[in-house]
C-alpha cells in the first residue's frame, strides 16, 4: 500500500521496519520469516540477484556480471 510503502521510507532501524511491514502489502512475507529479519532480507536479494542474472540476456547479463 502506499501508505505502508511512506512509513517503510522512514524507518531508520530493522527495528522499525519489522513494526511497519505488517500494515503493507509485504506482511505475507513476515508469517514464515526467520528472525533475525536483516539475514532473511540479505539472504532473499541475493537469490533474486542471481536469478536475474542466470536469465539476464545481454546487455544486462553483462552489467550485472560486472556489479557483482
């Protein structure tokens, strides 16, 4: 939601960010989360990145190639 997606923006801690994701549309994610969130959320990105870049066609393959 666009409202949850402000108070995301202004939270300056892990913290903060683990009281506001539940009142957006990201709360599903929290229900099977492993605490502590910070791993959960690093761990999660790298698996996207790499999923992005075994299916990146060039250019992008490269670039991401690149800023790993």
């Amino acid at each position: 939601s666009t409202d949850g997606n402000i108070s995301i923006s202004q939270c300056e801690t892990m913290d903060g960010l683990k009281l506001q994701l539940p009142t957006t549309d990201y709360a599903s994610f929290l229900q099977n989360t492993p605490s502590p969130l910070s791993a959960w959320c690093t761990d999660a990105l790298v698996s996207e990145f790499q999923y992005l870049q075994q299916n990146a066609a060039e250019p992008i393959s490269k670039f991401l190639d690149y800023i790993t």
